[in-house]
C-alpha cells in the first residue's frame, strides 16, 4: 500500500511541532535535559517519516541495509569531550557519515551532522546534535543497543525498527520497546520510548 505522506506534509508536521516547542512552551520552566528530550523525539519522528518516504530495499546492491535512515549517537572527539547524533542513510555503502549524506534539519535547513563536535567556518551544522555542549547531557543509555558504541535507532519504510546494519536484518528488528535514557551530572532523566512493529515514538 502506497504510503499517505507527501514530503511536503512531512516538513510542514516537523516545522509546525518546531514553532509550538520554540515559542509555545515556558522554558524558564523547562530543564535543559527536558529541552534535549524534545529536541531527540523532533528528530526521531522527522528520521522515521523520512524513511516511510525512503523505501531504500533494493536488491541490486548486496549492502542495500546500510542506506536505511538512522539516527546515530557517537562520542566526541577525545579533546573535546561529550556525547553528539547525526541522522544519515549511508549511500555510498561505506561505513562512514559524511556532511552529504545526512538530512537538513526543515527548520533551521542546517545539517543534522557533526565531525566529532568540532567546529568550522561553515555554520552550516546543527548545534543541536552537540547534546553535552547545547542541553549539559553526560550519558545516554539505550536499551537495545548491539553496537560497540552508544548505538543507533534504524528505521525502515515499513515502520520497523532496527538497531544494527547487518545483512541478517531480522536479528537485529527491535521486539520490544526499546528506550534512550538521556542523563546529566545533576541525576536528572529523560526517556524516549520506541516501540517495535510501527516504530512508534513515546516520550
């Protein structure tokens, strides 16, 4: 069944969700970790539809599983310190995130990407990825995780949720909830719910 979401309706849904969390919530009275929670589900919900829109199953090419759209969390740079995401389909198939291959964020049309938490003369780059510098987030945990780093929430267009690039991709389908739990040095928690078979987002 085709899907019922154009891009266009998706970029409006995002954009609209973005003004109500800028101008319609008192963030005086928001903590910066709750600020981060919202700011993940925004991209998360974004990453999702996207790949609903993105059916990347082709056959043809042997490393197809590594083009889904996924958000990836990921350590800083060793100097710079901190936890960082980029939201990315591997087109070229080679295990890398590149600026190009990363979607632009509707709002603010910066990408959703950054090289390790540096910085550069371009600006062209969303400081909201840079979860420890923009909202104080120390540590991340999610639950389904089966990579040898923070991890990755993979989406594909029938609305499953994987959590590892693999050819066995049924081994890696997420069966139940799995959770991000976004922490700082204060003890304060946010969680974000993904629930398997849709990839519906809870938080």
């Amino acid at each position: 069944m085709k899907k019922s979401f154009s891009l266009i309706e998706v970029i409006f849904i995002i954009s609209l969700l973005g003004i109500i969390a800028t101008y319609g919530l008192p963030k005086n009275n928001i903590s910066k970790i709750k600020l981060a929670k919202n700011q993940l589900l925004l991209h998360l919900k974004y990453t999702r539809y996207i790949a609903m829109l993105d059916n990347k199953y082709d056959l043809e090419k042997a490393l197809w599983y590594k083009q889904r759209w996924n958000m990836k969390f990921l350590n800083c740079q060793e100097s710079i310190g901190g936890i960082y995401y980029a939201i990315y389909s591997d087109e070229d198939m080679n295990g890398q995130i590149s600026k190009e291959e990363t979607l632009q964020d509707p709002l603010t049309n910066e990408y959703i990407y950054s090289y390790q938490c540096t910085k550069d003369s371009l600006y062209d780059k969303s400081k909201f990825v840079l979860l420890s510098e923009t909202y104080g987030v120390d540590f991340i945990d999610i639950s389904c995780n089966e990579t040898s780093t923070i991890g990755q929430i993979i989406f594909d267009h029938d609305g499953k949720v994987y959590t590892k690039h693999n050819e066995n991709i049924e081994k890696y389908e997420i069966k139940e909830p799995c959770t991000i739990k976004l922490s700082n040095k204060n003890n304060e928690n946010e969680i974000i719910t993904i629930y398997p078979n849709s990839g519906f987002i809870e938080g």
